[in-house]
C-alpha cells in the first residue's frame, strides 16, 4: 500500500518562504512521478507541480519562478520549496502518486 505523508506546512508572512516535505513508501520510489496539489477553502483542488522518475519538472504558471519541486531518491522524498509566498498561496497542500494522497498541510499566509 502506499503511502504519502507531508510535514512542513504553517502560518509565514507574505514574500516568506516554506518548504514542503513528501515522505513515499510502499512503492518503487525511484520509478513514480509524484505531484504537488493544493486546495484553497471554497475552492476546488487545484494541481501544483509534478517531479517526473527521471526529474522532469512542470508547475502551474502562478507559482513558476517562486516554487520548485525537487526528489531525493535516496531518502524517498519530494519537496516543495516555495519562496516569495503570497496570500493567495493559502491553502491544505496535499502530495500525490496515481490514486495515492496524503493527508495534506496546511499552508497560510498572512501578516
């Protein structure tokens, strides 16, 4: 069964910066692309970025240039770094392989 468990979620000032934690199991880590999601209150899901098995990247046009999706093999690991964060950046951030999710964290920023 796999399984995603995210951490590293909290409350930062607008232009702060966070980083996202993915921990993968049960499953060939090196083999899978895994995605970022996340979901606003009021609002539906909304996809993020996707890390590709062989590093690819992609990422909605709203965050390019702030947020970068990185993996780490080794560790069985997807991070999500977001720099320059925004109000609008709020939201339950949720990691994501095939039907897999996590359970989310939660993201807020605000003064």
């Amino acid at each position: 069964q796999v399984q995603l468990v995210e951490s590293g979620g909290g409350l930062v000032q607008p232009g702060g910066s966070l980083r996202l934690s993915c921990a993968v199991s049960g499953t060939i880590f090196s083999a899978v692309t895994v995605r970022w999601y996340r979901q606003a209150p009021g609002k539906q899901r909304e996809w993020v970025a996707t890390v590709s098995s062989s590093g690819n990247t992609n990422y909605v046009d709203s965050v390019k240039g702030r947020f970068t999706i990185s993996r780490d093999n080794a560790k069985n690991m997807v991070y999500l770094q977001m720099n320059s964060l925004r109000p609008e950046d709020t939201a339950v951030y949720y990691c994501n392989e095939m039907t897999y999710w996590g359970q989310g964290t939660q993201v807020t920023v605000s003064s």
